[in-house]
C-alpha cells in the first residue's frame, strides 16, 4: 500500500513538474498552440494543483513509513530498495523515450524522405522541447535514485547486488 501510494505521489509531482517545464519551454522556444498567453497556460492551474496533491501524498505516505521502521527494520530494507530501484526505472525510462524523440528529430531533419512527412517548417521546435523536458525530469532523477542505489552496494555488499529489485532493473535497463 505505501509502495504504491508512496509511487502515485512521486510519479504524479514528476508528471506535473515535466507539464509544467514544457508548457512554459513551448511559450520560450517551442511553437504554441495560441498567441495568447492566457490561452497557452490554460493547463497551468490544474498542473499546479496536481503537483501540490502528488507532493502532499508523497511526503505524507513517505513520514509514515519513517515512522513504521521503528517496527520492522528488515521490512524496511527491502521496501526501500525497490522504491530506489523503481523511481530510477522511471527516470531512465523518462530519459530513453527522450532520447527516442531526440533520434527520431533528427532523422527528421537530416533526411530529406522523412522531412517530407512533417509540413509544419518549425515542426522540430516543439519535439526539441519535448526532449529537453523529458531529459530534465528523467535525468536528475534518475542520477539521484541510482547514485543512492550505488552507495547501498558500497554498504551492504553482496546482499545488495544479489537483490532482486536490483537484478530486476539492470535486466530492464540493458533490454
């Protein structure tokens, strides 16, 4: 229960935070849908409120658990480390669908066949930014969750290595 209220939080404030940075770097650099700002952060409101809950959720369910590991340390371990190596999946795989919109724009750009498909002449902009946007949430978190992973192996050593949730992300991260 708390894994997943613990997750729903963190991923509903990542989510809300990449809403947010993408619509204010589509007014800066992208091409918005409309002239008028008003118009263009139309999404601001509800992205706010949603980061606000998700936050609220998170921390709420997170000094829950810091209480409850009085009770159960062992538990504790185990539920730690497949919330570190579950919000560094998210960050990687936030980092690799950029990454995929980053190849994906430049095939577009650079190939005069694939060119053809996108009429817009500033159809890169918005890709761009989406890229920026998805590397910006999923980089910092990601760096953050697996440095925090790696200094848990420096700790406990081989019980960590041999860990299921460990062994779970590096096979998903090398397929």
């Amino acid at each position: 229960l708390y894994a997943f209220a613990l997750l729903g939080g963190f991923v509903t404030a990542l989510a809300s935070v990449g809403v947010v940075l993408f619509g204010v770097l589509v007014w800066l650099i992208g091409v918005p849908g409309d002239d008028a700002a008003s118009a263009h952060f139309r999404f601001m409101p509800g992205a706010v409120a949603s980061l606000s809950v998700g936050v609220g959720l998170w921390l709420y369910h997170w000094m829950v658990v810091q209480r409850e590991v009085d009770v159960s340390p062992l538990g504790e371990r185990s539920s730690r480390r497949a919330y570190v190596y579950i919000v560094a999946a998210l960050g990687l795989g936030a980092l690799a669908v950029g990454v995929g919109v980053a190849v994906t724009n430049a095939v577009a750009i650079f190939v005069d066949s694939a060119r053809d498909a996108f009429t817009a002449p500033d159809f890169w902009r918005n890709r761009v930014v989406l890229f920026i946007t998805l590397a910006a949430v999923g980089v910092p978190t990601w760096g953050y969750y697996w440095r925090s992973a790696q200094l848990r192996v420096r700790e406990v050593g081989a019980e960590e290595r041999a860990s299921l949730a460990r062994r779970v992300f590096i096979f998903g991260a090398l397929t």
